[in-house]
C-alpha cells in the first residue's frame, strides 16, 4: 500500500505542471548563490548594471534580444550571444529585470525557445528585496566563455501565418495598454487596433507595486486573472514586440497554460495591409488604414 500512494505520488508530479518551478523569489536565489551551475543574467542597460548588480552577475542589455522590427535575432548571432555569456546545457539561468520585468521575460523566453530547460525567472525587480539579502557589486564579471547548442523548440514560437490561421479557432491574447487594444493608438505601426478574436490581458496585470517594491503578484492572485482561460488548448500571445506578451508567457506558463508568443506582434501585424483587424475606437464598419 505504502508503495502504490508513493507510486501515486510521483505519477501526479508528472502530470501536474508545476507553479512554483521557474518563477523564484529572492530568497530562493540566495540559498542558491553557490551553486557551481548558476548563472544570473541581468537584463538591464549596461549603465543601471555598473551602478550595481547580484554579485557574479553578467550583463545582457534587452536590445541585444531584438533585430530589425522588434524580431528575434538569428538563431546562430543567439548562439554566440548565449555561449558567450557562459551558458550551455548544465547552466541554471536566473534572470533578472527592471521593474517592467518585460526584457528579463523576453530572454527567458527566448532560452526556452531555443530549448535551455533550466531558466529561473526572478519574482522581484532589481534592487527591491529586502536590503542586505542579496550581494551588491559595481565589479563587472567577464562569463566564462560556454558552448551553446540549440535545441530549437517550435511550439514556443507562432508566425504570422500561424496566428491567421488560428483567428476564431484558439484563443489569442493582447498583452498591450488598453489605448493600444482599443485602436486609440497604433505604437508605431501604420494601423492601429488589434487581432481579430484576441482578448485583452495587458501585461501590467501581472506584477503589483507594494511600499515602492515592484514584484509579481502571487501566483494565487494571477490563477484568478487567467481562470477563464482553458488549459487544453494552445493560446497565442502578441503586444507591440514580443517582450510585454513574453511576461504573460511566464506567468501562464507558470499556471499551467500552453503558450506561444506571436513573434512579430503587432508591428509585423500592424504594417500589413492585408491583414484583417479591429478597431473599437471607430465605429462599426469605418476602416482605419
């Protein structure tokens, strides 16, 4: 009996997606400081790094993430992006951001795509844990030098193409500002609106701003934002540039959701004219080219 519950157990564990896995707080980082495999990546501009960082940290400044129009980089300029930062397979990479959290979910998102299985995503801006928990250096570290081998995993990833073809047949999410949704405003694109069928769940409603302290709301807070959501189908996820719809990325895949983020978003969808859209700031039937 005692081995069947055990059994049991450990079935449930692999048929349960985990929430607690890839999101960390800053005390989980701390107890893990020594660990001979951990790497933190501060995804920050190179300055606010200088000033200061978690001890050992490399830099990765979030633009080096984007190529023309907000798209990814290629694959082989990520690789040698990634080798030389000093990760490969065995690394366990946290990520660190600003109080956005956006470019740090941009790189997690990138690394899993890219097939990295061991990426942590810090719950807690830079510099807003509680001071003294975390070693502060101004000393930038130089990585050693690692080799990354992709493992490109597809369904981390949808296209253009993909995300037509699934208007009206899975569920599709705009992470952007409400002013973007709505069509009040285009973010630089030559049309403004939103995809056809997507729901609006703007990224903001991920983190929360306690005492001054920026940090992502509880996981039992976010598991009732995205409770009307299934859980059997895919859901597909743009903004303006496939960094704000990566920090719904990590949340919903945290709670268990199968996710995809829209690489070129709503500047690849915004600039193509023949693309259905909607805009709810018009009225029904007026065209906003």
């Amino acid at each position: 009996m005692q081995f069947r519950n055990y059994f049991s157990v450990i079935i449930l564990c692999l048929l349960t997606p985990s929430i607690q896995a890839t999101i960390v707080d800053p005390h989980w980082l701390k107890n893990r400081l020594e660990h001979e495999n951990l790497l933190i990546v501060d995804v920050r501009e190179s300055e606010e790094f200088l000033n200061g960082h978690v001890s050992g940290s490399v830099n990765l400044p979030p633009m080096t993430l984007f190529a023309d129009s907000f798209l990814l980089p290629p694959i082989s300029q990520l690789q040698s992006l990634f080798s030389d930062l000093g990760i490969n397979h065995q690394q366990q990479v946290v990520v660190v951001g600003n109080h956005e959290f956006i470019w740090a979910a941009r790189l997690y998102w990138i690394l899993e795509f890219m097939g990295h299985q061991e990426v942590f995503f810090l719950d807690t801006a830079w510099g807003h844990w509680q001071e003294g928990l975390l070693p502060i250096s101004q000393q930038a570290v130089t990585p050693v030098t690692r080799q990354f081998i992709p493992r490109i995993d597809p369904q981390r990833l949808k296209t253009q193409l993909g995300t037509l073809a699934a208007i009206g047949h899975q569920p599709i999410l705009d992470g952007r500002s409400k002013a973007h949704y709505m069509g009040e405003t285009s973010g630089g694109a030559l049309r403004a609106g939103h995809i056809p069928t997507a729901l609006h769940y703007p990224w903001t409603q991920n983190r929360e701003q306690v005492e001054g302290t920026y940090r992502l709301r509880s996981l039992d807070d976010l598991r009732e934002v995205y409770k009307e959501l299934p859980k059997d189908q895919e859901i597909i996820l743009y903004c303006t540039g496939s960094a704000q719809s990566a920090m719904n990325y990590v949340v919903m895949q945290a709670l268990g959701y199968r996710v995809a983020v829209y690489e070129g978003s709503w500047t690849e969808w915004g600039n193509n004219l023949s693309l259905p859209k909607v805009n709810l700031s018009k009225q029904a039937g007026e065209q906003n080219p």
